[in-house]
C-alpha cells in the first residue's frame, strides 16, 4: 500500500490582529467612559443640587437662571435711591456688583442699558447728616478748655470738635526739647491740668505723636519714629500717673509723615512737631484710630 504524503499546514501571520483589535477596543471603551466622567451637565447639576438642598434645607441654592444669561446690571439690582447716590459720586453704572437679591426691574432715571436719563434723576438727593456731638462731649470739651485757658489764649494749644472726637493739638516745643522724649517741669503742670479734667470721664484717649522732617540718628533714637512714639509714650505715663486708667489710653508714633503743614518753613516744621490728644465721644469705646 502507498504511504499518504502529509502537507505541512501554512502558518498563519495575522494572528496578531485579534488581539491588537481587542486593545483597540478597550482603549475605546476607556476613553469614552473618562469622557462621560469628565462632562457635567450643568442644567441636570443644578436640579440634583436644588432637590439635595430642598431635602436637607427646606429651599434651594441656585436658580435655575441659563448660564448664557446676561448678568443684571447695577440699575436692576439696586434700589432708586442707592444708584442716584452714586450717580451724585460719579460711579460706573454698568460695572457688576455681587449682589444677590434683585431689587426688581429698572429704577426711576436709569435706562436698561445702565445709562443715566438726566431728566429723569431726581434733583432732591437726601443727604446723610453728620451725627450731632453728644451733649457729653461738649462738656468734656468745656473742662479741657478752662484746664488749658492761658496755652489756648497763646495759641499754643488748640482744641477742637472734630464729629464724634475732641482733639487737643500741643506744639511739642512747649513739651519737650529738642531731641529728646522727656516732659520738662513746666509742661508737666500743664499735662496734669489736662489729667485732672480727663480722670472724672470714661472716654478713650488716643496720645498720637508727630514730628517735622529733619531726620535724626541718636543713641536712644534711630528715627522720627521712635522719637514721635517715645514722646507720646511719655505723655500716656504722666496721665497714668496721675490716675487715668490704663486701659483707657493708646500711643502712637506717626514721626513725619502726617503733616500739618509744609516742612519747607521754620513755621510749618514747628506745626509739624506736635502732641496730638484724640478724645473719643461716649459713642466709641476703643482708643484705636
């Protein structure tokens, strides 16, 4: 009997396809899941949002406004008399504002567009008075001005009602000598004056110091900084002593730069150098400026 021949089977080649299709495949699959992940929908975001706060709040976070929706202008979102107001102060209208409660649709003398119709802008703009001085410190002030009678006739000091403080301005000429931060005898009587029509009254009291420009470079003092505070420390000490309450003072140095006048005369560098005794009305409880 004749042997059969047997053909070598032909090997194939692309076998690799399949499982480089699978890879395709899964990379595919993977990509688009990363992609669905990435992507929010904002509209279906804010009804998940709105119905968590209802469950746990009672009302909702957001409104349901488009995100393609124009933001209201200042003109929608603020009252009439707040935009005429800033209308008298010259600000923009149309710069947006973080205000969260619309106040409605568009107010008497402003158009939609955030313009200003000058014929519609009422004329009789209420204005905000200034708080009337407490009767309290007017009295304070009386007893600050018969303590200081000679000095204030010699306009040496000054004192003055500025809203809700009384300001008492000393040359530091009067105080101290040149370049150094000690009260000489003289002036100490005057201080203790000033201490004894302070003690009966509760009020804050701010002792601010203030020098010209000449700069100075000492062993105690490196700058006008340390000179303006030093002095005004000085000043807080005298009336501590002369039973003032601690509590009730603060001191701060301001050296040059809060003049009162021009460092370029003998008579402006000698305003410059002063004591300045802030007094605050019973309406603040803080010596802070």
């Amino acid at each position: 009997m004749a042997r059969r021949q047997h053909h070598d089977e032909h090997e194939n080649h692309e076998a690799w396809a399949i499982p480089y299709g699978d890879l395709v495949t899964l990379l595919l699959a993977f990509f688009v899941v990363m992609y669905a992940m990435s992507s929010v929908n904002s509209g279906k975001y804010r009804v998940l949002s709105d119905a968590l706060s209802s469950a746990f709040k009672g009302k909702p976070m957001t409104t349901h406004a488009s995100a393609d929706a124009p933001a209201p202008s200042i003109a929608e979102t603020l009252p009439a008399t707040v935009v005429t107001r800033m209308v008298v102060a010259g600000l923009p209208l149309n710069r947006p504002l973080p205000i969260t409660q619309a106040r409605g649709s568009v107010r008497q003398g402003v158009t939609a567009a955030g313009s200003i119709d000058p014929r519609r802008v009422p004329t009789n703009i209420p204005t905000v008075p200034e708080p009337p001085a407490s009767p309290e410190l007017a009295r304070l002030q009386a007893d600050v001005a018969a303590a200081l009678a000679p000095l204030i006739r010699s306009d040496a000091v000054r004192v003055a009602r500025k809203g809700s403080v009384l300001e008492v301005q000393m040359s530091t000429d009067i105080l101290f000598s040149s370049g150094v931060a000690e009260i000489s005898p003289a002036a100490g009587k005057v201080l203790q004056e000033l201490a004894a029509a302070l003690r009966p009254w509760p009020n804050a009291v701010r002792v601010e110091g203030h020098t010209d420009d000449r700069p100075i470079s000492s062993a105690l003092f490196h700058s006008n900084w340390e000179l303006s505070a030093a002095r005004a420390a000085s000043v807080v000490r005298l009336f501590i002593a002369q039973g003032l309450s601690p509590a009730r003072l603060a001191v701060i140095g301001y050296g040059q730069f809060r003049p009162v006048a021009s460092n370029q005369t003998s008579a402006g560098r000698n305003a410059n150098r002063r004591i300045e005794i802030i007094i605050v009305g019973s309406g603040g409880t803080s010596p802070e400026p």
